[in-house]
C-alpha cells in the first residue's frame, strides 16, 4: 500500500534562516497539542531528514477528516537546508519551469510523449539548483524573455519546489485549508505543497 505524505515547503526563507523558523514552527505545533518533542524514525521516509514528531493529542485540528478511529498518523519530519523535494519516488526533476519575469513555462518533460526531461532544456536548471544548494546563490536563464532569474523564484510543476525548509506530515489525514493557511501564515512566506507515496 505505501505510505502517504503531505509536505509544506517555505520556498523563501534563506538558509541562515530556516533553522531559527523550524524551532519557531516546532514550539507552536507542540505548544497547540498537534505533535509531541518525542521523535520516531518509524514511516518517515524524508529523503533528507530521518526522522520527525510523534503526533500529539490534537493532531485532529490540523486535518479535514478525523472520523476514521483506525488512521493513527505518523511523525512529521521537519527539513532544515537547502534542497529540491520532489513529490515521490523516482522523481527528481521538475516537469516545467514558469519564469518569475515573463511568465513563460518552459516544458523540461514533455508528458505524455517522454517521461524523461530533456537534458538540454533541464542542465540550467540543474546547474542553477546545485549552486544553489551549495551557496545559497544560483539561477537560471529563461529561453524567452533572456532574463536570468534565481531558482528559488520560479515557480515549478505541483510535484517540484526548491526551498531550505519543509514540513512532512507522514501518514496524516488530508491537512484542512483552514490549518495550511495558518501554517503559511505563520511562516510568513510563499510556500509550495506536495502530496506523494513511498
């Protein structure tokens, strides 16, 4: 069957910045009863952080649906750094690129004829991402309008996001509109989200 996540991604906060907003975040969650300060490595599969919160005694009040007695959720995992989070296994690329100055997309895979991207159009990307990652300062250029943009302002596919902090609630019901919103707010920056399976 798998197991299900729902992640929140700060696609702003820098990344001198994001380990002093996770503590922020983390004392909020704990102070409204939605997780504990115990950790569990048990359902997290966060491909950069091992393990995450234990559920507290109000986890109901971030969810849409809580009548299911059986659906017992797992930890959230809090990701401190910068990285790309994809929205499942096997993926690590994004499907297209939107650019923060024109609004141009541009395709990187061209779904449903390929399933790969094309290296051409997604190595500036890459290239961008990964300078990123290790300075905090990288871009990359729009084939339309020629302006070079930083990765962290264009807006990617619903199953892509670039960004040094990000939240994963392992196994949750459904996360209510009313708790992600408070949640953006309380990060006060965009945000990107994704579900997936591992």
């Amino acid at each position: 069957m798998g197991v299900h996540f729902e992640r929140i991604v700060d696609v702003e906060v820098s990344g001198e910045e994001a380990g002093a907003l996770a503590e922020r975040m983390v004392d909020w969650m704990v102070a409204e009863g939605l997780i504990t300060r115990e950790l569990s490595s048990v359902l997290v599969y966060s491909p950069h952080a091992d393990e995450g919160y234990l559920p507290g005694p109000d986890w109901a009040r971030a969810v849409a649906d809580a009548s299911d007695p059986t659906w017992l959720p797992g930890p959230v995992a809090v990701v401190v750094g910068r990285n790309h989070h994809v929205g499942g296994q096997g993926e690590d690329e994004a499907e297209y690129a939107v650019c923060p100055r024109c609004g141009t997309r541009t395709v990187i895979i061209n779904y449903p004829e390929e399933f790969r991207p094309d290296p051409e159009v997604w190595q500036p990307f890459e290239d961008g991402i990964a300078a990123w990652k290790a300075t905090g300062q990288g871009s990359a250029p729009c084939s339309a309008c020629g302006a070079s943009a930083p990765v962290t302002e264009w807006e990617w596919d619903s199953g892509f996001a670039v960004g040094a902090l990000a939240f994963d609630f392992w196994n949750w019901p459904p996360l209510s509109e009313t708790f992600r919103a408070e949640f953006g707010r309380r990060l006060g920056h965009r945000t990107a989200e994704h579900t997936g399976k591992f």
